[in-house]
C-alpha cells in the first residue's frame, strides 16, 4: 500500500521551459506517463535504457545511455555455473547516442568501436539485438525478444530531491524473454524450451546530484499458478516521499510507499542480501550466484557496484490480499556509488 500519488494522464517531467520540475509530474503511474524534457543544464542530465535478462543459468545486459559530456553502451553476459562472462563497453563524443524524451516511442541504434547495439519497440515488446567481438577474439552476439503481455504494469515514478535535481525512472519486471546468445563455438537458448527467462527494464531520465547511492533489486518467477514480479529500491529514495518499491502479480502492481529494510554486507556480497518491507507486505531474501564487480575512476568521478545474481525466496501480499510464497524466483540485488 502506499500514500503517494499515482498518476493517471499523460504529463511533462519539467516545466514548459525544461527548467525546473513540474509539480504535477510527482508520482507514481502504472504505465509510462511521463515525457522527460530536460532542457539545458549540461552535465547533469542521465538518460539511460538497461535490460537484463534473466534466463536460469546465464545472464545477459545491455546499456544505452547519454550522459552529456558522453555517450556510453555496453553488452555483458555471464554464465552463472561456470562464472565465464565476457562482453564489450564503448564510449562515445557526445551526441552520437541519444535517447527520446518518451522511452520506447524511437528504436535505439549505435554501431561504434567494435559493438553494435539495437533496441526497438512495439506494441507486443522489445527486440534487442548485439554484436561485438570478445577481448580473446570470439565472435559474440545476441536476438532477444522480450514481449510486453497486454495489460501488463510496471513501476514508474518521480523522485524529487528538490525542484532542480529529480529522476523519472521505469521499472518493468517479469516480460517473458525468448532468444539466443552466441559467445564463439557456444550457445545459450533463453526462454520456451529452455525455461523460463524474464526480461528487466529500468529506464532514467534526469537530473542528479554530483554524488549518489542507491539499492536495487528484482526478480520474476512462478508461485504455483501466479507469475510474480519483484521491484525494490533504497538510499537513493529516502526523504523523497516516494519509492520505487512494488509487487508485480499476473501483471497487476501493488506499489509499496514504505522505504525497505536491506540487509547485506559491502565486504561480503555473496552472502544472503535480505529486503523487509516495514509494513508486512514483503519479505524476500536473495541467495546469490555471482558478483559483478565494477570498481572505476576516482576520487572525483567514478562508479563502484556489487550487483549479486541469484534466486529470491520468501513471501508477499498484494494490495487484494493475495498472500503468495516463493522461492527460486531469479533475480539480482545491488549497491551501487556514483561519482558523475
């Protein structure tokens, strides 16, 4: 449950002039309502669009994001049972990569520097589509479907640090993915056959402080006949008034207006990361499988991330009263420390 607004129009994320927030863009929607014109403040707008997919054994990302003073993409993969991973990161001059005020209403191309990264958008979903060249010279490539259900909710909220500063992010949780990822002479199957793989969608479009950290997490599965959809957050959220905290059940989102209680370890990230929601309707711990680590920069400007992958166990309650219990949902959970 929550106390927050929810929004049901469309609305403009800043003021006419791109200034300033727009009073009426704070909250949360059930669908993608916000159209993000930033306007000046070089150097402190982020856009970004990042998908993982989430497919039993092997995990597969991708970014596509316009910083000002850069552009940056990346693919990334990694097989959970063996800890193999691999993939490729550019960096681009500014204005090579840019994203649309209305995520998802453009398709998103790059072909630069060895990667060549596609996103386009329907109706029924997302195609993502990658190709780029390992460090040790194998040829790697991915097609992935990821479908959007009819009906199918997701999270998507404005957190206001101030009129000046404030992120539109969202988040979609448990999109049934389909598709192959080649790495040389190996190939991973994700989804139909193969299991069930889930695709994670977060979307930016802001303005940050200089320094900032944050919790997130997620993760999709099934609980007997009800397919289920974590979306968690922390740090970045508090004060605000608003979260990005929900429950995604058959497609239908129970936001929740708390902010969660984490429990996890910096110095240990492989053991169990727990997340309590005060008010009893979740409480979910995450056994991981693997950690990325990203450890970059300096002083000034830098980025340091564990993002642990794993299975989600535990319990929730929806807003109807639904009481449902999970385990081996997938998923992923992480601390992240910007410096940008």
């Amino acid at each position: 449950m929550t106390h927050e607004r929810e929004i049901t129009e469309r609305v403009d994320l800043c003021t006419p002039e791109g200034d300033t927030l727009n009073p009426a863009a704070r909250g949360w929607s059930r669908v993608p309502l916000h159209r993000a014109n930033l306007e000046g403040h070089f150097g402190q707008n982020k856009r970004w669009d990042y998908w993982a997919i989430l497919a039993g054994d092997v995990v597969v990302s991708c970014v596509y994001s316009d910083i000002d003073h850069i552009g940056l993409a990346d693919v990334f993969w990694v097989d959970l049972t063996s800890g193999e991973s691999g993939g490729r990161s550019i960096i681009t001059d500014p204005g090579l990569i840019s994203l649309p005020d209305r995520p998802g209403t453009v398709p998103l191309r790059v072909d630069h520097d060895g990667l060549r990264l596609t996103l386009v958008d329907n109706e029924t979903g997302t195609h993502l589509a990658g190709e780029w060249t390992e460090a040790d010279g194998r040829a790697g490539t991915f097609d992935i479907t990821v479908a959007l259900p009819p009906d199918h909710e997701s999270l998507n909220v404005v957190i206001p640090w101030n009129e000046s500063v404030f992120n539109f992010t969202s988040k979609h949780q448990a999109r049934p993915a389909t598709g192959t990822l080649h790495v040389g002479d190996r190939t991973w199957t994700i989804g139909g056959d193969a299991g069930d793989a889930w695709g994670v969608l977060d979307v930016g479009r802001g303005r940050w402080p200089h320094e900032i950290a944050w919790n997130w997490g997620g993760g999709a599965g099934r609980s007997g006949k009800h397919v289920i959809g974590l979306q968690i957050g922390g740090k970045w959220t508090a004060g605000t008034g608003f979260t990005e905290n929900g429950l995604i059940v058959d497609g239908r989102l129970t936001k929740l207006g708390q902010e969660l209680v984490w429990y996890y370890d910096w110095d240990a990230p492989v053991q169990p990361w727990r997340v309590d929601d005060p008010g009893g309707q979740l409480h979910a711990v995450l056994t991981p499988r693997y950690d990325k680590v990203t450890d970059v920069g300096d002083d000034q400007l830098g980025s340091q991330v564990h993002q642990v992958f794993g299975t989600w166990s535990g319990s929730l309650t929806t807003d109807e009263g639904m009481h449902l219990k999970f385990s081996d949902l997938q998923g992923f959970a992480e601390e992240a420390r910007q410096r940008w």
